[in-house]
C-alpha cells in the first residue's frame, strides 16, 4: 500500500542523489532550500521503503505573474517503483496542501527527458530548453492549481 505523507529534507538526500545526482557528489543535493521558510517535502512509501519524494519552495520566478506560487525541486522515483504512481501521488498530495494555503501557481525546471511526464501531471512548457550544467537540458513547466 501507498502512503504519501510529508517528510523532513534530509530523507529526501538518498533518492536524490541516487535518482537525480549519481555522478556528482552527495552535497549537491542538500539545496538552499531545502530549510526554507514556507518549503515542504513530501515522500511516498512503499511497505514502509521511502521510493519517491519531492520538495516545495516559495520561489518566485519572476516571469509570472503570480505573486503567489511555489517551485516543484528534485521530484525523483526509484527506478524499480515507477509504476506504482507514486510519483502522481506526491505532486496530488502537494497540490493540495499548496490549495489550501491559496497557491495559484506551481513550476518546475524539469528535465526535457521527463517533460511527457509533467504534461501527464497537467504542466505545460514555458519558454525555451535551456542548458542546466552539468545536468543537461531543461525546460520550465507549469500548472495553475487555483
């Protein structure tokens, strides 16, 4: 059974480098971040194995509008649960927390690999692909989630 609930930054660091840093040092994926006023991290578990987590911050991205939205960091799945929809979880789970506190908009920088998966989620690209060394190509997706 699923279980998705928030979680403290530091369970998120092994996914994270596991999934999204492999090659890079751990340090890379504790962000500033991640201990931000307004910022939360949610986990899915998995017969009780944390196997899919996300941060939430109060990043402005001074290209919309909004002055009311939240950024979506370091999403990541264990490869061997992706089927599971843990991942559609978290970002439902968010979403609705983010309803609550009356967030209007949600974005990401996401990977231009996994932007399928964001528009499955509701994310529509804005703008351009961009480079993100030394991770690679980009894109900014969003959502209205009000």
């Amino acid at each position: 059974m699923l279980v998705v609930k928030q979680i403290t930054p530091e369970m998120t660091y092994d996914l994270r480098h596991k999934v999204l840093r492999p090659h890079q040092p751990m340090e890379t994926c504790m962000y500033d971040t991640d201990h931000q006023e307004g910022g939360f991290h949610v986990g899915a578990f998995y017969g009780g194995k944390l196997i899919s987590i996300a941060s939430f911050c109060a990043l402005l991205n001074e290209d919309f509008s909004s002055r009311n939205q939240y950024r979506l960091r370091a999403m990541a799945t264990h490869e061997e649960y992706r089927k599971l929809g843990a991942g559609r979880e978290v970002v439902h789970f968010a979403e609705s927390f983010l309803k609550d506190k009356g967030t209007e908009l949600l974005w990401c920088m996401a990977r231009t690999n996994v932007q399928g998966y964001y528009e499955k989620l509701g994310f529509r690209p804005y703008g351009k692909v961009f480079d993100y060394p030394p991770i690679g190509p980009h894109i900014v997706m969003v959502k209205k989630i009000i």
